[in-house]
C-alpha cells in the first residue's frame, strides 16, 4: 500500500513516516499543499494524510481541489483544531477521516487500516486463502499456522493480492503501489521479491503455485480447495527473462560510418562554441561578465556537453562539464578565473582538433538502465516521436537514426514553441531535456501531467545530468523514464519500444 503525507511540521512528519513505514507501507512526502497537488496527481495512491494548516495550499482547498478533479482515494484530515466546526469542514471538503493532534499513534495506524480496508474489495481485517492467513491489524502471516519471517515488501506483495484477490496484477502495478517515489526500482526488483516470497511460502508446505504468473500480464493468486477454475496457465517459477536484442555488425558499422560523418559535418561547430567561450573570457578578463552574457557562456558550454558525449568523446565531454559549472549563472565570476578557465578551453580545443575519426561507438554512462531493453527491429512506422533538446546536433543525428528504426520523427530546438509543435505532431511519445534555454523540461512535463489531453503520453528524459537528485525532480515532475547522454539511437529505440509495449499491456 502506498501513501502520501503531506505536512510542514517535520517532528510530526518525522513520525508518521517512521510509524507507517514499520507498517509495511510505501511512503511519500511531501512539506506544503501545492507539492501535494502535484505528488497526487502524478501518482497513485492508496491513502493520503493530510494536515489542514499547509504552506502554499492549505489542506480543506487541496482536499477540495482533489475531489473536484476526480480524486476518489480516502483522505485523512489531520489539525490541531479540536472543535466540531472544523471537522465539519474537513468532512465537507471530502475527506474520510479526521484525527486531532496530539494522536495516538497506534489509534492513527489502526485508523489507517480501516480506511484502506474500505476501499478494497476484502474489508476484513483478517484474509484467508486456503490455508493462508494475513492479519491487517497484527501484521502477521501464516500458513498452516505457521507464521512467516517476512520482508516489508514481500508483506506488502501478500497483503495487496489477498485484498483485490481475483486480479492479475502486473510488475508497474506492483512498483506504484509499493515503492515510493523516493525509491527507482526496475521489474527485475519485483520478480526478485517474489521469487523470495514464493520460496517462503514453499518452505511452510504451500503450493509451488499459489502465486502464479500469467505471462506478459502479471501475477495471481491461484485459486485453491475448489475455489474456482484457474483463467491462467501459471508460468516457471524462475520468472526467465528473454534475452535482449544486440544490434548487428552490419548496423553497429552503418551507425559508426554516421556518426563520424555527422562528426566531420559538426567538428566546426564545436570549434565556433569554444570560440565563443574564450570571448566571453576576454571580456571578463577587462570588465565583469554581465549575467545575461554568462547565461549564454553557460547554455553554450552545456550544449556542448551534450554534443561531445553524443559523439562518445567522454574525456572533452568531461572538459566541457567542468566549464558548464563555472559557467552557472548563479556563480559571481571573477578575473582571476580566467587563466585557468582558458587552460581549460585550450585542452578542450586541442581534444576537438585532434579527433579526426571516432574509432568506437559511444557508450551510455552514468546511469544504470531503469527498464529492459525491449524488441528491437519491430515495426513502428505508425509511432510518432518528438525530440526536444537545444542542441542542434544531438537533433539532427538521433532524429536520422531514428527514422531509420521506423519512428516518424518530429524535433524542437526552441522549447518556447514547445505546446504549438505537441498539438500540430500529436507525439506517441515525448523526449525531453532537462535544461534549456528559457525552459526547463521538469516544467514542462509537470504541465504535460496536469493537462487532460496528454496526461498519459510516455515522457522520457535524456540529460547530461547523471545525479541522484536530478532523477528524482524528473519522476516526481512525472517522466517515465530517464537515459543519460550520450546514447546511441539503437538504445533509446529499444528503451521507447519498451515502454509503449508496457502501455499496450496494461491496457489491454
């Protein structure tokens, strides 16, 4: 099960984060109302708390606002207001529940459980199946009468099957509903939890199927004791995963040939951008850089990032990361940097000049993959795709290849024309960068996921940025995937291929 908090005051969120999560459940969290808005309309939940005194929203107009646009999970108010009139509003605006600080909190979690209890199909604390035994409010698990040694997770797995027990419920389902959106997990983190939990339910005498796979959809529980014709055939135990599709010689060789005649075409260009770096420098060496001059000195070094690692020179690239940062309009430069920044625009020059040949294909960096590769060489002349990155280059070359997998490919260099292009292309699928000029591409997808029309539509981020906390800004702004330059086309195909063939799964 999975809930948002939303409260300001961080001893009590401090607690309830600490007490819920010992419960077994998912936690997300969030510090004032508009966060809130955005994590519940992002995500699915399965309960929010919600305290009525919030920064930038307060809790009655957000509990309000949710219920206004469709919001139908259960809401429990919390406030320090102990008066009938407030929980009065509280009821009114549409929330389940209502708990008065200070709580208890053994009171709060027993609260919580009901709630969650109402909205699913089994309301009982207790859940039977066969001889398998779960009880909510204890948090124990049996089978037999023997009690199970299990994970968080693998209590969690159990709970959410034997609750909506006539559903199949695939590997996304299981990754929204239990992990948070602090966490990254991929699919091979569900089949690894229920391999463990199948092993502990065999070692206590359960059938190898109780919880059985049906394939290309998910898992189920198999129904036992005459309960009812099993609709799937359960799949091995073993979960195995198809082997990932390798792009051919012949391909590899085709793409190398591209890449070092896009690299003889652009070389030039990359020279022009260091050109353009070192004037910056000159001026500041003389007077002090005005910021509009910076900003520009900055978008032109982290354009050049881009570029280099698209072309797999990982060593300019990391030159050109470095005066990325110094660059940062938020840094106050000053004359005395400007040697060593020249020492830097120089080795960056002299790697560019000297590159006459690109001898390997580059090769993704930074970021482990968040979903298996998917088929490649499938047909996808129907899919339309639209690239968005201020960096001609990078456009020019993936938008080429890309077409040549089967995409009908539609590039915006200029983020401002961002919302004309995506109504004229109608994209299948969205690719995006983080920074660019005049826009930033979390924004952008956080008004993608507030609008009706493309609520849905697969958002995959590709950036330069391989931190932690840039990935967490995209998911919770709403992505579906992230990919780190540089990436060959063969690559990113096979990751957006993958992801519209899980859409097309679920909703079938």
């Amino acid at each position: 099960m999975r809930i948002l908090v939303v409260e300001d005051d961080d001893i009590v969120l401090t607690l309830l984060t600490a007490r819920l999560g010992a419960e077994h459940y998912a936690i997300d969290a969030a510090t004032d109302g508009l966060t809130g808005w955005e994590y519940a309309s992002i995500y699915d939940y399965d309960l929010l708390i919600l305290d009525v005194v919030l920064p930038k929203l307060d809790g009655i107009s957000l509990c309000q606002k949710l219920r206004q646009a469709g919001h139908t999970l259960p809401i429990l108010m919390l406030t320090s207001q102990d008066t009938s009139m407030a929980k009065i509003l509280g009821l009114d605006a549409g929330a389940d529940d209502y708990v008065v600080k200070p709580f208890d909190p053994e009171e709060l979690t027993a609260r919580v459980r009901a709630l969650l209890r109402r909205g699913s199909t089994n309301p009982l604390p207790i859940m039977l199946w066969g001889d398998l035994c779960l009880n909510s409010s204890t948090q124990e698990v049996s089978y037999g009468g023997t009690l199970l040694d299990l994970t968080a997770k693998e209590y969690g797995l159990l709970e959410m099957m034997l609750r909506e027990s006539q559903r199949v419920f695939s590997k996304d389902e299981i990754l929204d509903c239990l992990w948070s959106a602090e966490e990254f997990p991929v699919e091979a983190t569900v089949r690894s939890h229920m391999r463990r939990l199948r092993g502990k339910l065999l070692a206590v005498g359960a059938p190898a199927d109780l919880i059985a796979t049906s394939h290309g959809r998910g898992y189920y529980l198999k129904p036992v004791n005459g309960g009812g014709e099993t609709l799937f055939e359960p799949a091995p135990l073993t979960d195995p995963e198809p082997p990932a599709p390798h792009p051919s010689d012949d391909q590899q060789a085709q793409y190398l040939e591209f890449l070092n005649q896009t690299w003889q075409e652009q070389r030039s260009n990359c020279l022009q951008r260091v050109h353009r770096l070192d004037l910056a420098l000159d001026q500041l060496q003389t007077q002090a850089l005005p910021l509009t001059e910076q900003s520009e000195a900055y978008r032109i070094a982290h354009n050049l990032v881009g570029t280099l690692g698209t072309f797999g020179l990982l060593e300019a690239m990391a030159i050109a990361r470095l005066l990325e940062q110094e660059f940062h309009p938020d840094i106050y430069l000053e004359p005395s940097q400007v040697n060593p920044l020249k020492l830097l625009l120089a080795n960056l020059q002299q790697q560019i000049e000297t590159t006459d040949t690109l001898v390997n294909l580059p090769k993704p960096t930074g970021v482990e993959p968040l979903v298996g590769n998917g088929q490649a060489g499938r047909s996808l002349a129907t899919q339309r795709l639209m690239l968005v990155d201020d960096d001609p280059i990078l456009l020019q070359t993936l938008s080429k290849q890309l077409q040549g997998h089967g995409f009908q490919v539609g590039v915006l260099d200029d983020p401002q024309q961002f919302w004309a292009v995506l109504e004229n292309l109608q994209p299948d699928v969205l690719v995006l960068d983080i920074q660019m000029p005049q826009m930033n591409g979390l924004v952008l997808c956080q008004s993608l996921r507030s609008a009706s029309q493309w609520q849905k539509i697969p958002v995959l981020f590709l950036s330069t940025f391989a931190d932690a906390q840039t990935q967490h800004q995209a998911f919770a702004a709403g992505a579906d995937d992230y990919l780190c330059k540089p990436i060959t086309a063969q690559d990113l195909s096979d990751r957006i291929h993958h992801r519209l063939q899980r859409i097309q799964a679920v909703s079938q």
